[in-house]
C-alpha cells in the first residue's frame, strides 16, 4: 500500500477477514453501520457540503443529485484536460490541486469507478472523509440511487455468505483467494486501499486480459471477443501471439463503435466483425440506458440491440479463446456458448463485475459447464471494475 497516507488517522483495513466479518453480521443493518462506522462517522443522508472528484457520468449525476437535494458543491475537479474548464452544476470543472484550498473536513467522494489511485492521493493530503460514490450508493440508496455495479451489493454478500465460502475452496490458487478476499472486503467497507496488494500489474501482468502463469497463447488461436469495443484486446491479443493465429470473431452492438472495429481491421480476413451482441439465443433486446447507471433491459425500453448465440455462429466450429466483458449479458451468452464450451474447452475469460452476484453465479455456471475447468480470479483495476474469472481446462 501507499506508505504516503497516514493510516493511523483511518480504521484498518483486514482483508482477510472479510468472510469471517460476514458470516458475524446478524443483518444487512450491520454491514451498513460498518460502513459508517469506517468513514468515520459518515451520515449520507445529512450531509451539507461535498467535493466531487470526476466530472464523468457518475460525477455528473451526483451533481444533479446535490443541486436537487440543496447539497453544497464545494468543488468539481478532473483532471482530464478534456473536461476542465466546462460547466457543471452552475460550476467550472477544475484541476485535482484545486482540493488543496478546501477545509480539510469536507467530504469527498470520488465520482468513478477507478477510486484507488485518488483515494491514496487525497487521503495524503490530509482530508478526513474520502470515500468513492459507491459508500453513498450503499449508505443511502434512496437518496443516491444504485449504479448497476453497486446495486444490491450488501444483500448478495449477506444472503449468499455460505456460496461465497464455498468459492473459496473452488478457486485453484491462493491468489484467488486473496483477490476474493479482497474483493469482499472493499465491498463491506467500500474502501478501495484493500485492493492494492492484489491488482495485477508489473511483473504479474502481460497485457489485457492474460496475467502471468495462468496459461499460454498458440499460433492456431480461435479467439471470441465479445465486447469487442473498436478492437483494444484484438490489437492486444494479435501482438502477443506474433499475428499468428486462425481466426478472431468480435461481437460488437453498438453499430457506431462496429464501423470503428470494423474499419480497424479491413484488409485482414482473419478478423470477422458483428455488429451483434452475444446472448442465449437470437434475439433483439430493448433497453433502457440512462447514460450513468448502466443499460437496463427492458421489454419497454427505448432503445434495441440484435443479439446472437455463439453456439449458432459457430455451429460446431472450434473455439480456444474466450473473453467477455459485456455490462453484464455474461451468464445469458455463457448459457449460448454452452454446446461451444462443453466440446471444445477454451480458456475463458470472463467479467464477473457487472452485478454483485457475478462474482460467486459465474464462477458456479462455469464449473457446471466445464467441470474440469481450474478456476483462478484476478483484479486489473482499483476499483469495482475489471474483476475477471479465468477458466483453464485441467
């Protein structure tokens, strides 16, 4: 951890004891006041004043919170240079080192999913409250409505705490155990300063979505993408196999984002581009994005993605490598790729992020699909996101 901040002046942080703090909750009541009792105190429903780090979509939507809820902002800042200077909230986005003029008593909340890096940060320079958005998404969600990330998160870890022992002794390694471990943890107090000693990165890390040791790439790969975006992990994925490979099939919905892909690998017919997501079958699926807290499907929404089983764009043909991150339609396109796995094995790479329970539901389909598979997880990222199960056949 960052020796710069001063962990005296905060309650500690015992990673280990995340399950054993669970299985000593007697109600979700606990869990929350441990959460209070964290952030020194914190009443989310009563706060005055706040700073806001991070002028994105989250922080803008905690902005129109505030201004609606008469909740001073002490402060707006970014410092993404593409963002300073705008206006929000009737106020200008301004750099980080803004924060140094404010008392140090202020709350503030860090309005992003990545939260370790600015949390070490600001807490170095002396503030006593900084907590990412989340603590407030879990200490007052009617007044600070959920993101889909957060959304129950106090619940699954409450109702499932036995399913949640059980993966403990699922996982292959002790590294799992201790990014499980600590994944639990961040999500009782939403502290994110326990996620550091398990990121991957440095020698640990090779490049998206292959960590060190778990398993090797051929010349004769058959890679899915799914979540494909404009083609980053293709990019990645043909620079660590030397361009050697057979084939690469990237699902991608959005027809914006698709003729990005698309237009990225034009002249290499290895590369196949659809503009489809994956699901459980073919389908078109409606859904309701509000731009900040995640595209909820919907039979009413307003907006339609088409959707297709990987089973059926395969047919029975070979695939070696998949990988999915895609906002949280993992367990439906697993359940579409179920003939592709049972057959043919290929490693796996799957976010296990996007809801709270993704953590212990897809590890468990996993194994039901493919009970040889050895199962490892690994956190890439400080915060919520990019928490990833890897699947290896044994």
């Amino acid at each position: 951890m960052d020796t710069r901040v001063n962990k005296g002046s905060w309650p500690s942080l015992s990673p280990g004891s995340s399950l054993t703090r669970l299985a000593a909750a007697r109600s979700i009541e606990d869990l929350i006041a441990d959460i209070r009792r964290h952030h020194h105190g914190l009443d989310a429903e009563h706060m005055t004043k706040i700073a806001i780090v991070g002028a994105g979509p989250e922080g803008r939507r905690l902005a129109q919170i505030c201004e609606f809820r008469g909740l001073t902002i002490a402060a707006f800042v970014d410092d993404d240079p593409g963002k300073l200077g705008i206006s929000l909230s009737d106020m200008n986005v301004e750099p980080t080192s803004h924060l140094a003029a404010l008392d140090r008593e202020i709350p503030i909340i860090i309005a992003s999913h990545r939260v370790l890096g600015a949390t070490e940060r600001l807490r170095a320079l002396g503030f006593s409250t900084v907590l990412p958005f989340a603590a407030l998404q879990l200490l007052a969600p009617k007044i600070f409505p959920p993101h889909m990330f957060y959304d129950g998160w106090l619940e699954d870890l409450f109702l499932n705490r036995e399913r949640y022992s059980a993966l403990t002794i699922e996982l292959a390694d002790d590294r799992s155990r201790e990014v499980l471990d600590a994944v639990s943890a961040y999500r009782l107090p939403a502290d994110p300063l326990v996620l550091a000693e398990v990121i991957e990165e440095g020698r640990h890390w090779q490049g998206l979505y292959h960590p060190v040791g778990l398993f090797e790439l051929g010349d004769n790969e058959v890679y899915i993408d799914a979540g494909a975006y404009d083609g980053d992990s293709i990019r990645w994925f043909k620079d660590r196999v030397g361009d050697r490979f057979d084939r690469i099939i990237a699902f991608e919905p959005d027809p914006r984002t698709y003729g990005r892909l698309k237009q990225n690998f034009v002249g290499d017919d290895r590369v196949v581009a659809m503009n489809a997501g994956l699901y459980r079958k073919k389908a078109v699926l409606r859904f309701r994005d509000d731009a900040s807290r995640g595209a909820i499907f919907t039979q009413d929404g307003e907006n339609s993605i088409e959707v297709v089983a990987l089973d059926e764009v395969l047919a029975g043909a070979r695939a070696s490598y998949i990988k999915m991150n895609i906002e949280g339609a993992e367990i439906d396109a697993l359940e579409g790729a179920r003939n592709t796995i049972t057959r043919w094995m290929p490693k796996l790479a799957i976010s296990v992020y996007h809801r709270g329970s993704d953590l212990w539901t897809i590890p468990q389909l996993v194994r039901e699909l493919g009970p040889r598979y050895q199962l490892f997880l690994r956190q890439h990222d400080g915060g919520v996101i990019e928490t990833v199960l890897y699947a290896i056949a044994g």
